[in-house]
C-alpha cells in the first residue's frame, strides 16, 4: 500500500483516446499501465510515481470524460474522485484531431474547479503537428496555449514536468524532497562528466551488476536520469546527466536545457560521482566542470574510468595518477579517487561503498570538546604563530573553534584578535582539521570571526 495524501497529485482527465495512458506510462517510464494499492481507491484509477528534480511526484490515469447520458456511472465517479483528490489536473488533447466540442464541455468544467489546470496538447509527433498548439481554437478553452507533446515518442515531455513542477511550487503545494524511505536515508549521487567518457556505461554497470531497482516504484528516466538503486542494504538515488560543455560550444536549445538540468542535478546532490578517461590527459572541458562542481558543496569521487587500459596497476601507478589529479584541480586536493573501469566492471561496486562513506563524512558532526584539544594541539605545533612579530603581545589570538553545521561540514575559527589572520595559518589548520578527523571526500568550510573578549570564555583554549 502506498500513501499518497501528503505527496503532490497530478491527475491526467479529457475525452477518450487522445493518448492520456500513454502520456501516463512516459511520464512514469513503464511500457505499460501499471495500477497499485492505493489506500482508500478502486483499482478503476491507476496511480504511479515519478522523480522529478528530486522530488516525488504522483501521477493519476483516468477514464475518458464522455457525454454524462453514455458513460458508465462509476468510471466517471473515479474520474471525479481523482480529480478532488489531485493537486493538479493535466488536461490532454488531441493536436491532431484539433479542438473538438467534448474539448469544450470538459473545459468548462474544469474552469469551475479552484484548481490549476495544465493544458497539453499531445501526439505533437513532427514539427508541423507540434505547430498546430498555436492555434488561436485552443485559447477558447481559457486554459492558455497548450503544452505541445508526443507521449509515445517521449518528445517535450521534459518541459511538461518542468511546468507542472513551476506550478506546484506556485500554487504551495506539499512538495516533498526525496530524501528518505519510509524513515530510511536515501544518498542522492549524481553522475558527471564531460560528453563520451562512459558516464552511461558505468550507471549501466552498477544496475546490470546489482539488478536490485526498486520495482514497484516507476521512476522518470528522462535527462538527467533518476534511479533508484540498492546496494548493500542502502539505497541510492543515482542521477545521471548528459555530457557538459563549456557553454560556447553548447549550440541547441535541446542540449542547453540538458545542461541547465544538469546543473541543478548537481547542486541537489549529496555525492558526485566525477567521470574522467585515465588514458587521456584532462581537459579544459574537466576544469571547467570542476568549477561548476566545486560550487556545489557535494562530496565528491574522482572516477579515472578505463582503468583496463592501464597496463601496470600498482601503488606506484596510483600514486602517480592521484598527484597528477591534484596537479591538475589543486582546488579538489580533497576528493577520493577511484580508479574503475564500466567496461570490465572493475572496481565499480567499490564507487557506491565510497559514495556512502563519503556521505556519512559530510554529515559529520565532530565533539566540541574534540575540537578544543584538536586546536590547542594545533596551534602549538604552528611555528609560524610565533615568529609572526617580535610583540608577542600583537600576534593574532585565537580563542576557540566551532562547528556551524554539516553537509557540508561548516567551522568557526575565533579570533579576538582586530587584525586579519594570516592566511597561512587558517589554511593549516583546516588542513590538520581534515587530515585529524579524516574528511577525506567531502568539503569543508572554515570562517574566521571576530569575537569580543570574554565572549567565548566555555571553550578557551
């Protein structure tokens, strides 16, 4: 039984055969409709759910709406009842048949309720059937230019969900992040990378070796793709984005729409899973996706895929290619590197094992009492605190160190001291702050702040 009361529903309503169960399975990705219990409905209402921007969205099939004199009682007492309990009606036409009098008699019934209402004008299959949604007939409905898609072709259904996901939020809607199970944590990992470095052939990897998706929930598989997957008795919520180029060379409104997705793919993760070729030098393709990355304030895995190719694999080989990517994103001198390989499937269970560690370190919270004998230790073994100035009286004094939050893990360095700190020092600390409490995978954010004396006398080292 799925609960689905407090979830965002979308009911799917208009007159037979104008592709509403077809737009229904695209929308949740299943080759057929596929009904399951739901507390307090009739197996007359199929109900499904989809991932969209990480959230979970419920998606109601419904009878066609015909003439009242002709149509059975129950079905059309179903299509009311979806239509009560949805936050959200799409209301399906066809572009082909053009607007037909059945059209009209359902939109003035919608046009009563006190709900939004999404036109959408499916079986768009060409450019010049995709057209006919600007016909002026249309806007007799009162519900604006339709939303122009081909459900059994897949095409513009992207934009459909970004719109019903615009008005969901406009309307206030309960709008849910998929962040846990029933109570159990779901880590959102997203995979990256620039275009044809195999980011696709690891996510086919990881699902053809485990085989465990979670089959009685219908996710959305559109870029970027979300899947929900289990290992190891921990679920992951596996997001995979199309390839990125720097936007000068990003040409169609297709691909920079896939971007843009990716982009927002990103800064929701909790991990990132950085796809690299390890027989190809990096690019200014990877720099600039590091950038992006970097922004996000994710943990982060740096894949060397195609580790098959490299002949010799030993700790030496290793170490050269962990300093080589250091080198080359000195800023991400902090993520795990994962040497993997999609195509023989090498080391690739190890990524979701690493994922998980990785998360379970930016949701850190280190003891107070931790962090003031990780300071005193600190600052005694800083020579440079000393030399600073002759007045020893003058040099910079800090009093204590505090962690903010997590995810990522957020600290305080406090100062009394009206003078700037040396940025070497406030580097080092953060440096044997990683090293000391091994947050190896995920960033870490330290601010300096100044405090009046007195202020912080608790945790004074």
């Amino acid at each position: 039984m799925i609960e689905i009361e407090n979830k965002p529903t979308i009911a799917i309503v208009g007159r037979s055969n104008v592709g509403k169960s077809t737009l229904f399975n695209k929308l949740i990705e299943r080759p057929k409709a596929i009904v399951f219990p739901v507390a307090g409905t009739t197996r007359d209402r199929n109900y499904g759910r989809a991932l969209w921007q990480g959230y979970e969205l419920i998606f109601v099939d419904t009878g066609g709406i015909e003439d009242s004199k002709i149509i059975d009682k129950e079905i059309r007492k179903q299509v009311d009842i979806a239509i009560k309990k949805a936050h959200l009606l799409l209301f399906v036409v066809d572009l082909r048949d053009g607007l037909m009098p059945q059209d009209v008699k359902i939109s003035k019934i919608l046009n009563k309720l006190k709900k939004p209402v999404i036109l959408v004008g499916n079986k768009a299959d060409t450019p010049s059937l995709r057209m006919l949604s600007e016909n002026k007939e249309w806007l007799r409905l009162n519900l604006g230019t339709p939303v122009a898609v081909s459900a059994s072709m897949g095409m513009g259904t992207g934009d459909l969900l970004d719109k019903i996901f615009a008005k969901i939020k406009e309307n206030k809607n309960p709008l849910e992040e998929i962040s846990k199970n029933d109570g159990e944590e779901i880590i959102k990992v997203a995979i990256v990378g620039k275009p044809n470095v195999g980011k696709s052939s690891l996510l086919n990897t990881l699902l053809g070796q485990e085989r465990v998706l979670v089959s009685d929930a219908p996710f959305t598989t559109r870029e970027p793709q979300d899947i929900l997957l289990r290992q190891d008795g921990q679920l992951f919520l596996l997001i995979d984005t199309v390839g990125m180029r720097k936007s000068a060379r990003v040409e169609s409104g297709l691909e920079k729409i896939g971007v843009k997705r990716s982009i927002n793919a990103i800064r929701r993760a909790d991990v990132i899973i950085f796809v690299t070729e390890v027989d190809k030098p990096l690019t200014i393709q990877d720099k600039h996706l590091s950038q992006v990355i970097l922004e996000s304030n994710a943990g982060l895995i740096i894949v060397a895929n195609k580790w098959d190719l490299i002949p010799e694999k030993n700790t030496q080989t290793m170490n050269y290619y962990i300093d080589y990517y250091h080198r080359f994103f000195p800023y991400l001198n902090w993520a795990m590197i994962a040497p993997a390989s999609a195509k023989t499937g090498e080391k690739i269970k190890k990524i979701l094992d690493l994922s998980a560690l990785v998360n379970k370190k930016r949701n850190r919270y280190v003891d107070s009492e931790e962090l003031k004998n990780f300071l005193k230790k600190t600052l005694l073994q800083h020579k440079a605190i000393i030399h600073r100035k002759k007045n020893m009286s003058a040099r910079p004094k800090i009093v204590g160190l505090t962690q903010e939050g997590n995810r990522p893990p957020k600290f305080n360095l406090l100062t009394t001291s009206k003078e700037k700190l040396p940025e070497g020092l406030v580097k080092f600390i953060e440096k044997r702050l990683r090293e000391n409490f091994d947050f190896t995978g995920t960033p870490i954010k330290m601010e300096v702040r100044q405090i009046k004396k007195g202020d912080f006398i608790n945790q004074q080292i």
